[in-house]
C-alpha cells in the first residue's frame, strides 16, 4: 500500500500530530518509568510482534512492507491518530479500573484547549449555516452522593454533520463547535448544538490506507467529546453516543460503552433534547 504519494495526504491526521506536541492534555508524555519497568513493557511488546511473525509466517517482502508503512504514518503525521484510533481503548481500560463514578472512554486525537468560555444555558459556536439537526444537551453533575457540583463546568468538542473537527480539518472556522459550559450552582447544565455525523478515518494517509487493504470499516458512530471537571473532583473524559446511530456497534476505536449512549426525544420546537447526568469522585 504507497500511502506517501498523495501530497494532500491525511491533513486532520497531520493537525493532530502538531496538537500532540503542544497540547498539556496529552502531558503523560514524560512517564518517567524505572528501568525495570521499561524492560518489561518493551520486551514483552517486541516479544509479541516476534510471536505475531512467527504464527503467520511473516515474509521478507511483507516486513518491509510494514517497514515502509510506518515510516509513512510518522512522515504524514498520523500516529496520534492512529494510536488514539487503534490503542487508546486498551489504556482506557485500564485507567477506568480504578476510576468511579460517571465512565469515561478515550480521549481522541482533536481536542483542543482554552475554547470560549460559556455560562450554561450555552450554545456552542457555529457557522452561520451550520447544517444539522438542533441538539439540545442538559443533565447534571453530581459528587459520588448525587449532591450538586457548583462550579462544574464541561469542555465539549465535536464533529459538524459532515464529520468534520474544527481546528483539525481544513477550511472550518477556529473554535466551531467547541466550548467550555459552566453549570450553574445546582450542578445543572443546557448546551445547543448540532447533532453530529459518524467520524470516518482519513481515507487519503495510511491509516485509512491500511483499513481498506485489511477490509476494516473506518468508522466511528456520532459522537460528544466532553471533559466534565469540577473543583477538587477527578475531570472525566469522555464521550456520548447516539441510540440506534450507525456504527454503535463496530466502533473502529473500540471507545463505545452502553453506559454512554443517549437517546435524544424531540421537544415541541423541533429540536431532538437529550439528557445526561455526571457523578465525579473526589480526587
Ligand atoms: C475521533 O474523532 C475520535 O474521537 C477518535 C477517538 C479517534 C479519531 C477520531
Ligand atoms: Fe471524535
């Protein structure tokens, strides 16, 4: 698969690796591991690929190949998108072992911070002719007991209706669809918005190039991105799905959970409202 071919490769993909670099969200980047612990993590990885070549008899032809495709995801800059697509989930899982209240999933690769700061009720900015169905998102948050989190607030990103990230993919306006909702002193919280697209993999860089020669679907179902904070609370990560949205199912990232689904009624206005409630543990 020649992935490096197409200059216009992959540009969300791109934006994310230059967001990676910058963004304090991602700021685990200096794990500061012991020796022991390096040992272990690495060997028992490079042991698996040796396993993996082993039982399918990898060819020389196929290892360069793969030699070539890797360089190829870091050249076009698709390995946050790659990893946070493809390995993301497993790390969630993890980290969501000793995590309660409200679950969580997978960050992403398009989250961006310091986006307009909004006092619930809120409606996210949009583009003048912004296409899509109104959503109406309301709910609450909560400690662990169900009392009121004053001062909570929910940093939400998302995709337009034609799945498309501001601030990642070309020619959307800075900050489209993305803010910072404060609730108000009961913990409540109402944000407008539009309702989103499913998420399709870059087509034009390798990973989406690697999904078409495996045969994988590249999609992920419609989806909310929220980090949901409030003063001396753990911040959840997460995302909201949509019920009986597309790709529920066969999440390319794996990053869908029932515990995270929505399922929006429509109101007299027309617009589809959809309720959620946050519990936080201390931290
Ligand atoms: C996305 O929008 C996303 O949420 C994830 C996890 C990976 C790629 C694109
Ligand atoms: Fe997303």
């Amino acid at each position: 698969i020649d992935t490096l071919t197409n200059t216009a490769a992959a540009a969300s993909g791109a934006s994310a690796s230059a967001s990676f670099r910058t963004n304090e969200v991602y700021s685990g980047a200096a794990a500061g591991s012991s020796t022991e612990r390096v040992d272990a993590v690495a060997r028992a990885l490079l042991k698996a690929v040796h396993r993996v070549i082993d039982e399918h008899e990898v060819t020389y032809p196929e290892f360069q190949a793969a030699k070539k495709w890797l360089m190829d995801v870091g050249e076009v800059g698709e390995w946050p998108l790659f990893l946070d697509v493809f390995v993301e989930h497993a790390v969630e899982e993890v980290a969501s072992r000793s995590q309660h209240g409200s679950k969580g999933t997978i960050l992403g690769p398009y989250y961006l911070p310091g986006q307009v700061q909004l006092t619930s009720p809120a409606t996210l900015p949009a583009r003048p002719d912004e296409v899509g169905t109104p959503l109406v998102f309301t709910g609450r948050v909560t400690d662990l007991d169900g009392s009121p989190l004053t001062g909570a607030t929910l940093d939400i990103w998302h995709a337009d209706s034609d799945g498309l990230y501001s601030g990642f993919a070309p020619g959307l306006p800075e900050g489209n669809l993305r803010g910072v909702v404060t609730a108000d002193a009961e913990g409540r919280f109402e944000i407008r918005t539009i309702q989103p697209a499913p998420y399709q993999i870059p087509t034009d860089g390798p990973t989406g190039a690697l999904t078409r020669a495996a045969g994988w679907s590249p999609w992920r179902p419609a989806h909310l991105h929220l980090l949901v904070s409030a003063p001396g609370h753990r911040t959840i990560t997460t995302q909201l799905y949509f019920a009986g949205g597309e790709h529920l199912e066969d999440d390319v990232a794996e990053a869908t959970k029932p515990e995270l689904v929505l399922d929006p009624v429509e109101n007299a206005s027309g617009e589809r409202v959809a309720e959620y409630d946050f519990a936080l543990e201390r931290d």
